[in-house]
C-alpha cells in the first residue's frame, strides 16, 4: 500500500497550537472525535525541535515545537511514527511559506479563520505525500515473529546525519528493535532490545 493511501486511511488529525490556543485543525470527514485533552499534555512540554510521541491506545500522536507552534498528529496504529514526523516536517514548512505566522501571531487577538484555507494543503499534502520523497520504506528482520518489517524511515534523519550508521528503535508487538541504517538506507543490523519507561 502507498504511504498515500495509509495516511489516507490511518490519519486522525492534524493541529496547530500555540500554548493559548490551536490555530488550525485538520480532520477528516469521517471524524467527529476531539482530542483537546491530548493537545494540552503536549503543550507542557517546553522543549524545542525534538519530536516527542505518545501511545494512547488505538492512537499515536507524534509533536514538536517550532518556538511558538507546536505541531502534533495523531494517526491509528498502523501508521509508523517516523512517517508522522515526515508529515509533520513537511506540512510545517508548507505552512510557513504560505503564511507570514511570524507577523499574524504578533497581532495577538487574530481571527484563527484566517487559516481555514490551509485544509485544501493538508488535503494535497496526504494525497501528494508519495511524490514528495519523504520517507524511505526499508524491510528489516524480527528474529522474534521470523517475519521481515516494514520500517518507514524519515529520509532528512539519514541523509543529515552527522554519523552513520544511524541506530532507530522499532517497536513492534510488545518487542523492539534497534535497526541500524547507512547512509544508502541499507540495514547493517537489527537486535532485539530490552524495553523499559
């Protein structure tokens, strides 16, 4: 299945927020679901440019905070944490170059509305996601099911960083894996990891 079709089927919201307020929020058409209560557990954390998840049942929800918006997604469970990041860091960027945020939050008391547009980007963003090359789908071993995985791997986490191999956990099943990826998107080693928190 495409990353398109599975951000299609699995993506359960999109959100903007400052620590006020949210500022744009995307939902599909088949969801009457808020998710208010999650948004403001993100909001206490004051860390920037570090993508945080979060596991609530049937949901993963991946954030950031960009300075004064905190960008958060939540998709069903099929969805690969790496590939919200992707959505994230691109819908971010889009967001920036089509509005000027910087002037319009200095305003304080504007009308979110003025937002409303950036649904039909959203939109494009899912349908379009396969052709923006963002993510890299790589098969990697589980010697615990004896299957091989599918691990969707943000491309920019590999291709900027500053060594390699580049380790990335997987859970999977109540199991995990640390996966070991070159500079080529090859696995150089996969281990079954102890898991705590």
């Amino acid at each position: 299945m495409s990353l398109s079709k599975k951000l299609q089927e699995n993506l359960e919201f999109f959100n903007i927020s400052t620590d006020e307020f949210t500022i744009f929020e995307w939902k599909p058409p088949r969801s009457y679901k808020s998710y208010m209560l999650d948004l403001n557990i993100l909001k206490q954390n004051p860390v920037n440019d570090i993508f945080f998840h979060m596991d609530k049942g049937n949901l993963k929800i991946v954030h950031i905070r960009k300075d004064k918006l905190i960008y958060s997604a939540g998709a069903n469970i099929e969805l690969q944490f790496q590939l919200l990041e992707a959505f994230i860091v691109h819908v971010s960027e889009l967001f920036h170059d089509t509005y000027a945020v910087d002037t319009i939050l200095s305003y304080g008391n504007f009308d979110s509305s003025v937002f409303s547009g950036f649904k039909t980007h959203i939109e494009d963003s899912i349908t379009g996601f396969d052709s923006l090359n963002l993510v890299k789908e790589i098969k990697v071993q589980c010697k615990v099911c004896n299957s091989i995985l599918p691990l969707s791997v943000r491309r920019k986490l590999i291709e900027e960083s500053e060594s390699h191999p580049v380790p990335i956990v997987y859970n999977h099943k109540g199991h995990a894996l640390l996966c070991f990826i070159d500079k080529n998107f090859s696995v150089r080693g996969e281990e079954l990891v102890n898991i705590t928190g």
